[in-house]
C-alpha cells in the first residue's frame, strides 16, 4: 500500500486538496494517506469552515505555525514538517499550489529523499516579484511527479527543463471541487440582484495606501452603477484600516466568506472583481465575468478561453468592459480542457499505476 502525506496550510489549499482525498479514500487498497494542516490560515472563516463544508477530515498533524514574515513562516513549516516526516515515512509527499506551505514542505522533503507530487504545477506569472512565482518554480524544481491544470503549464516546465515524463496534464482539482459544491447547492438563491463581487488581497494590491486607495477610488465609482459584495481577506481587513482607506458605502464589507455562501454569491453576480488566482479559474467555468486587477495572470486559459479580462492599472478599460457586462456585450468564454471534475480521478489513475 502506497503511503501519502498530504500537506495543506492556506485557503486555496483547503479547496485543492478535498476532491484529492475523497478520491484517495475510495482506493482503500492501493493507499494510505494522512493529512498536515499547517496552520498558515487560521480563522474559522479561513480554515475550519473550509473542512466542515468540504468534507475535509480532521488532519492527522497540526503544525499551528500562524503568520509571521516568509522567512519565518517558511522555517516553522520546515521544521516541523521534518519531524511529521519522519513519524509516518510516507511513499510520497503530496503538495498543492503556491503558497508558502507548499513551497517549504516540498524542498524538506526532497532532502529527505522523499518523492514530492505537486498538483497545480507549471503556471507561472512570469513576475518574481510575487511570493508565489518563486515558491512555484523552487516547488516544480523539486518534484517528482507534476500534474498540471492547463496546457500553458506544460510548455512551462518544459522550457525550465523538467523531464517530460514527470509532467501529467490532468486537468483542474479547483474545478472538481467547484462542480461537486454546486450539485450539492442545486437550485440554490440568494435574496441580491443585480449585483458585482470582489475579493482582493494580493500585497502588490493591498500593502501600499496609495495603490489601495487608487483602486478604491475606482470602484467607489464602479459602486454607483451597482452595490458591489466584498468578502475581505484577513491581510486586506488589516490595511483598510491601518491606512484608513474611504470606502463607499455602496461596497458592501462583509467577513471572508465559507466556500458555500461565497459561491452562492459570486455564482449569479454580474461580474466579479479579484486579485485571486483561483477565482479566475472558477469565474471562467460558470461563465461570470471576471476582471483581474494585476499585471500577468499565470492561468493565461482564463482569458484566452474564458471569462476572464486582465486590468493592470488601465480603470477605463475596466469601466468600459462592466458597460459591455452590463449591456449584454462582454465575451463568454468556453471550459478549458479536462476542467470537469474529473481531476482528481486522473491524478490517482497516474499514482495507482506508478512505479515507486
Ligand atoms: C497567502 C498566500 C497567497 C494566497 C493566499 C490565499 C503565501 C506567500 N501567500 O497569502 O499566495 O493567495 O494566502 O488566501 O503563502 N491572517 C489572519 N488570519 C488568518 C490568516 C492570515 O488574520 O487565518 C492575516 C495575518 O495578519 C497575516 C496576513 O493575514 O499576517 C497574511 O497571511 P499570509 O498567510 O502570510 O498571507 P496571505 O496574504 O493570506
Ligand atoms: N473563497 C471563499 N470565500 C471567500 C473568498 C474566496 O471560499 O470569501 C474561495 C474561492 O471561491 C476560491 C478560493 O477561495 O475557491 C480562492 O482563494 P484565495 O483567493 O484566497 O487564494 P488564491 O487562489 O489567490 O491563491
């Protein structure tokens, strides 16, 4: 029996990893897994919410390394996971997406001598100016077997130099989970119409007053034409107040939403106003707009395909294309390849069959 660690600590990890498990779970023959929560997230609204509504079971290890600067998260992460490590001797260490737990757990582990799986491997931004640009590329560096969400992530790691046969082209877990949640919320309405979502909490967006106030400023105005629900992340709730950012009250604050309420919210909204990574993808499958306030996007499918619409600073352009939104006149997108829920699938099809 194959033995996999799972490892996640942020938000979007949470939301990666449940159709991964579920699926694991139904092989009971062909693995053992355990799970490593490391407490990079924490609120209720951040964490626990996520296992109960996604069907997540209570991790096997808990790290509880909270916030603290990168150099000092990453460390906590590497220390303790070693220890993880070395109680189960996994076959594999499984790791998902970009964030800093993902980054330090993958390069333990391969000095361990562990194999190291990452899903959602090969996106790239092109911008080392992020965090998660270098934990992506330290992380694919260092894996064994990479299972990639679109095509783009392929030609990536190919032009890094990663070894072809390492590379699986599977598919979006982010997209099983969406469409598991929806089925489940069937017919599902909210009570408000009419109305755009935003989310926002990348530190190239939200840690400098004055590009915060700047985007603000924006869609104050945007707000006019219609109420705007914004369910703000912990670091942004932070810095609104800390730089006493003015806020219409047509933007309606609200806490970080659950999977399910944020869904329902986001689901049959006009449009939907983001920094995230993984809203970008979600957006694009239900076909709701999406406009992406940064520079470069690494999931580059969602505008070609989908729904999805780069901003960069340019607000006219925004304005312009919740006009076209708003009269029937914006682009509507197609599903990217292999994102259908089956991803998961595809990904222990690859473990059942792989030679260790
Ligand atoms: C992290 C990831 C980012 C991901 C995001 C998803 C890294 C480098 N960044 O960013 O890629 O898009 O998660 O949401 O890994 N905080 C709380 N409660 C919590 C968690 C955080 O109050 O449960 C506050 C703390 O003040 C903390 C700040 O938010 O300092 C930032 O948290 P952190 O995990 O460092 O980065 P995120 O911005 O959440
Ligand atoms: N999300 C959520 N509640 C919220 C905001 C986001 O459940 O209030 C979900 C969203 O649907 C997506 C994921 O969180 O599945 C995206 O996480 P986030 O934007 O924090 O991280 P990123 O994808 O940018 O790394």
């Amino acid at each position: 029996m194959k033995k996999i660690l799972i490892v996640a600590g942020a938000r979007p990890n949470f939301i990666k990893i449940s159709p991964i498990i579920r699926e694991l779970k139904k092989d009971k023959y062909n693995f053992d897994c355990k799970l490593v929560h490391t407490g990079q997230h924490y609120d209720y609204e951040m964490s626990k919410i996520f296992f109960e509504e996604l069907e997540i079971p209570q991790p096997d290890y808990f790290l509880n390394v909270g916030s603290d600067t990168h150099a000092k998260q990453t460390a906590k992460i590497m220390i303790e996971i070693e220890n993880v490590i070395n109680d189960y001797g996994p076959d594999y260490v499984l790791v998902v997406g970009d964030v800093n737990s993902t980054l330090a757990v993958s390069i333990t582990s391969k000095k361990m001598f562990y194999r190291v799986i990452h899903v959602e491997a090969g996106l790239r931004s092109f911008d080392m100016k992020m965090p998660e640009e270098i934990n992506r590329i330290i992380t694919d560096r260092v894996s064994d077997l990479l299972f990639v969400s679109e095509k783009s992530g392929i030609k990536n790691l190919i032009n890094e130099g990663i070894d072809e046969e390492k590379i699986y082209f599977v598919g979006n877990v982010m997209i099983d989970t969406l469409l598991y949640q929806l089925k489940k919320l069937k017919n599902d309405k909210i009570n408000i119409k009419n109305h755009g979502v935003l989310t926002l909490h990348r530190p190239s967006n939200v840690d400098n007053r004055d590009k915060l106030q700047e985007i603000f400023n924006v869609l104050n105005s945007i707000s006019d034409k219609m109420e705007i629900y914004f369910p703000v992340h912990p670091r942004t709730k932070k810095r609104i107040k800390e730089f006493g950012i003015n806020i219409s009250n047509n933007i309606k604050l609200m806490e970080p939403l659950g999977y399910n309420d944020f869904l329902r919210l986001w689901k049959d909204s006009k449009f939907v106003i983001t920094d995230s990574g993984g809203i970008q993808e979600e957006t694009t499958v239900l076909g709701v707009p999406c406009f992406t306030l940064r520079d470069s996007t690494e999931r580059p499918v969602t505008i070609e395909f989908g729904t999805n619409t780069l901003i960069s600073n340019n607000y006219e352009k925004l304005n312009n294309l919740i006009d076209d939104v708003l009269n029937n006149r914006y682009k509507k997108g197609k599903v990217p390849e292999y994102w259908d829920g089956n991803a998961s699938k595809r990904i222990i099809e690859v473990l059942r069959n792989e030679n260790m």
